[in-house]
C-alpha cells in the first residue's frame, strides 16, 4: 500500500448526501471531476471490472454476444424516432466543425436497430441478442447523490430481435433470469416491480430495484399477493359508485382553512371527501387536474401522462389576465371544459360527490357532482399512492418503499423497428417486421447500490465477488511483522487469493485498521503481537468475527 495510489481521506467530502457517495470517495475510489462526473481511482477501477465481468458472464450464458458503439452518435436517428425532443434537455449535444448535429449517448435504441436493419437478412439469422458495455451521457437535472445518478455513468445495454412474440417473450424471460444472476452474485437485495415503460413506448416492462432509503424511485408491494410495481405504474382502484340523489350545490364560508386539512375539519368531512384541483399548464394551455385531497398530483407522473407536452406549475403571472381562475379556490363546476381543459383522477368518478373551491375567495362548494355539475375531460394516472391503498390485483393492502433502478427490462415490440423498417426475409418468402427488447443495467450504479446496501459506520463491506482484494493484510508491532505478512502475503497469492498488505510504515496501527475497515475486504488479516509464533487474527469485515489462526491455515480460511 506504501507504492500503490490507495488515497483516504479522514473528512467526509463536503457534497455527498448518501452513504456510498461519501464512503467510496473516503475510502478512495473515486474522486469528483465535474458535477455527476467520476473519475475512478485504482481500488474503484477493480470494483466496477468485477461489476462488469459478473455482467458479462451472464449476458454470455444467456447466449448474448458483444458489440461496442461509439459513445458520439449522429443525431438524425434520434430525430427519426422523435427521441431528441422526448429526451429535451437530458441530451448532450454537440456539433462537429461543419455544423453537423451529434449527442452523446443517453441509450442507443435507435443505433442497435439501425445495425440490424443493414445486417440482418432473414429468419434464419434470427433469434439474436447483442450487447455493449458503455458510458452513457445524461445532463441530468439533479446529479447527486454520486455514481447513483451520473451525468456520465457506465450501462450495460442488451437488445434482443425476434420473429415473433413468443420469441420476445423468451429473450425477454432470459434477461430476467439472467438479471436475477446477476443480482444474487453482486450481493445486490433487488424487487421486480411492475414499470412504467415512458419514453421508451412498447409495452411490458419491468424495473429492478434495490430498496434503500436513498432511492428516488417509490415503488408498493402488496402484503397478500404478489404484486409488486413502480408507483408510477400503480392504477387507482375506483370504489363502485352507488346511485344516490344528491342534494344541489351549495356554497359555504369557509374563512381560515389555508389547507385541505382545516377544510375538511370545518365542514367535518375526510380530507378525502375534497376534491384538490392544481393548475398546471400543459405546453401554453392552463389545465386542471383533479384529485382527491388526501392525494397529490405526482408530477413525474403527470409529465409521464402528458409526455412529450412540457408541464409546470402555473405561477402569480399566469392568473393575471384569467380572473375566472381564483387562485387557491378553483372548482371543475360551471369552468371544466370552458375556463380549462378538466383531467383528473379516476376517482373522481361520475356520480362521486365532492367538496371543492367554489372559485371565490374564501368560499368553498360542497355536494358538487361529478357528470351533474362537471365533466371531465380525460382521466388520468397521476394521483399519488397512499400505504394501504388497495392492491389493483386482489384489493390487499399496498405497503410503500424506496427503491434505486438498477436494471429496467423492455419488451419494446415493433416501435424501433417500424422507425427503421427493420425486416427480414420470413419463412414464407415475405418481408416479415422484427420485434425487440431492451434491457439496461447500470454498472456504476450497481457499485454505488453495493456500497449503499453493504456498509457500517466504520466503513465499506464488499461482497467477495465484486470486492477489489480478498485479503487485507495490516502489520502491527514494531518487530518483524511486516516481513512475515509479506510473506503470508506470497503464500496466499500462491493460493491464488488477491492480496493487499499494508507496508506503510509512517502509519499507526491504529491508523492502518481503521484504514482497513474504511477500504472494506471482506477479509482484514492482522499480523501482530503472535506473528513471531506463527499465529495470526483473521478478521471478517462484515460481521466483525475474529479468530486466530496458523500461519499455515490463513489460506484454507479464506478460501472457504
Ligand atoms: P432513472 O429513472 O433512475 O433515471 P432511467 O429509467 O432513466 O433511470 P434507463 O433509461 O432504463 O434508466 O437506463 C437503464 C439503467 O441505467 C437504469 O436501470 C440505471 O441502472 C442506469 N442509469 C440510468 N440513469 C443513470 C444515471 N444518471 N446514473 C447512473 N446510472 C443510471
Ligand atoms: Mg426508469
């Protein structure tokens, strides 16, 4: 460790907000080189390989064979697919010395379709799976939390090409065993949930997520069966409608209720029985969107539901020359469909009665039906997801957790391939249009969720498969510890064990363990007080057991 570029820091770095930011640049595997930009030190460098080998070998095993684009790409395909609006400010682009457009490479959909389009010929060169291990570039709008969202991050991505549906369903089911290897071997805790499939259009789509705190992703599993989804994926389960008469609309004070909270307390109805309308505007149009008060609008969702429309909140400016809009007690009776375009929950269902802004100033209107007093235009998903909301499959209760994305896999179907015309020659002699998949797995990513997943307060944790040495050895004692862990450390390399010895010698000892313990191998080896008589301590990082044991014996011990 005296020669090698193994750099510790005592401070944690002043921007890291998560565990495994702060730990890997601590421990000193990677340092910042721009916002969401690493550079990756030599012990990160061993991490990220073992990520990508264990990767690999499973893709291999699975029948898929490696190819490798550029990570500068032409912009045409990307405007052919309508890909550079719908990824809007996420993309880098660049221009050449001529003018023409490029971008760096947030994924390459449109590439590996293109590829196969000039390549593939007929049925016979089908089923086929490629990959590429490959940095990818996202100008993400918030890159915190370190290598858990980078603006420049490395991804392996796969896409398979089929025939038919069943073969999609296939490569399909294949990456997601393959997945699922891969997970187990990395140490990584995952949940398969249900996705969203966004931008990426097709249909099937499922999300591996690590829960941890730190997740930006929310996603519900259901405490009775197996459903299990991305909350932006979770669809409202609408409670039968009985058909009552319902009193008129009637207007009240409601002085001093700045929230849905004190409303619902003043009228002495739930929060649920409110209905909330926001005003966003939706490109240049004001829309409402309603929901019931207990919820909120999600806005990732909404920008889901409405994409490629931009949405943002609508601000003071916007209600200066609308004065039908009262800001704070909007209400869908007399205005829906006039004064704004009308979406809202599928809750808000036609014959359900509701609380809501009367659109004066400090009056509210109760026994406001829906279908008699308004009308909605267009439901959408867009509500937020409550705890023990029922399940959309069996109606059990839904529990809410956090989660990263560390794989996402597509059956992205004939959208590519119809952007590209990408066919072959069928088994009857006519052109037949080729179906795919898409998966991604963030490699990168997956170390930061390994760091997050394994670590104490003392330090990092790996898991053997991915951890950049087996054995750490730490000499202490001012005899001749350091020749005898030197070498052990000959021995066990024999062993064929990965080895790294502590030979500073300017460090305490104390210094040298806390070291160890910070840099996380899963063995730390301490050549001490005993050496002399042959004996050493094996310690297990995770866990803290420690035993001593012969000199002899250190490499059975390990290797076991
Ligand atoms: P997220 O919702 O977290 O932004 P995404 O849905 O945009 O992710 P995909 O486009 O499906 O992600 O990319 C495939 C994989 O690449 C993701 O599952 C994730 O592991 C990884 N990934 C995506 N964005 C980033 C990023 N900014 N930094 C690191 N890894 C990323
Ligand atoms: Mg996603």
């Amino acid at each position: 460790m005296s020669s090698s570029f193994v750099r510790t820091l005592r401070e944690d770095p002043a921007d890291a907000e998560v565990p495994s930011h702060r730990l890997l640049v601590r421990a000193g595997y990677i340092r910042r080189a721009a916002a969401g930009v690493y550079t990756w030190l030599p012990l990160g460098v061993r991490v990220l390989a073992g990520v990508t080998r264990v990767v690999r070998e499973e893709m291999e095993r699975i029948g898929a064979q490696e190819v490798l684009f550029p990570a500068l790409l032409p912009r045409e395909p990307y405007d052919a697919t309508g890909r550079t609006d719908a990824y809007g400010d996420l993309l880098f682009r660049l221009r050449d010395r001529r003018g023409a457009g490029y971008l760096l490479g947030p994924t390459h959909e449109e590439m590996f379709t293109l590829l196969a389009a000039a390549e593939l010929a007929s049925y016979r060169d089908l089923p086929l799976v490629l990959f590429q291990v490959q940095t990818k570039y996202r100008d993400e709008a918030r890159p915190r939390s370190g290598l858990l969202r980078g603006r420049e991050f490395s991804m392996k991505d796969s896409y398979s090409f089929d025939l038919d549906d069943a073969g999609l369903r296939k490569a399909y089911q294949a990456h997601r065993e393959a997945y699922q290897r891969v997970f187990r071997r990395l140490g990584i805790d995952y949940r398969i949930v249900a996705a969203f499939s966004g931008a990426m259009g097709g249909s099937v789509s499922e999300e591996f997520l690590a829960p941890t705190p730190v997740g930006e992703d929310t996603f519900v599993l259901c405490g009775q069966c197996e459903y299990a989804a991305n909350v932006e994926a979770v669809p409202a389960v609408v409670p039968r409608v009985p058909s009552v008469d319902h009193p008129p609309v009637e207007v009240v004070d409601t002085p001093d209720t700045p929230t849905i909270q004190t409303l619902a307390a003043q009228l002495g109805v739930p929060a649920s029985a409110t209905l909330k309308n926001l005003l966003v505007r939706v490109d240049d149009e004001i829309v409402a969107i309603g929901v019931p008060g207990d919820r909120d609008v999600d806005l990732g969702r909404l920008e889901q539901a409405l994409a490629p429309a931009r949405v943002r909140i609508v601000e003071a400016g916007d209600f200066a020359d609308r004065p039908e809009l009262v800001r704070g007690y909007v209400g869908p009776q007399g205005m829906a469909g006039r004064a704004f375009r009308y979406l809202a929950d599928p809750r808000v269902a036609p014959g359900t009665s509701w609380v809501t802004g009367a659109n004066e100033v400090d009056r509210h209107a109760r026994n406001v039906v829906c279908g008699r007093d308004f009308t909605v235009d267009r439901y959408v998903e867009v509500a937020t997801v409550l705890p023990g909301d029922p399940c959309p499959r069996c109606g059990g209760p839904l529990a809410i957790d956090r989660g990263v994305e560390v794989g996402h896999i597509f059956q992205l179907g004939r959208v590519y391939a119809d952007a590209f015309g990408l066919d072959v020659l069928g088994p009857d002699g006519a052109p037949a249009r080729v179906t795919m998949g898409s998966y991604g797995l963030g490699l990168s990513r997956a170390v930061a969720v390994i760091a997050e997943q394994h670590h104490d307060e003392r330090g990092l944790a790996w898991p053997a498969e991915v951890a950049p040495y087996d054995v750490h050895l730490v000499p202490v004692g001012r005899g001749d510890q350091l020749a005898l862990a030197l070498d052990l450390a000959g021995r066990l390399d024999a062993a064929g064990l990965r080895v790294l010895v502590d030979d500073r010698t300017d460090a305490s000892a104390g210094v040298k363990l806390t070291d160890a313990e910070l840099l996380g191998m899963p063995w730390i080896v301490v050549v001490g007080r005993r050496a002399a008589e042959g004996v050493v301590e094996v310690r297990e990082r995770r866990g803290g057991a420690a035993q001593e044991v012969a000199f002899g014996d250190v490499a059975g011990v390990l290797s076991r």
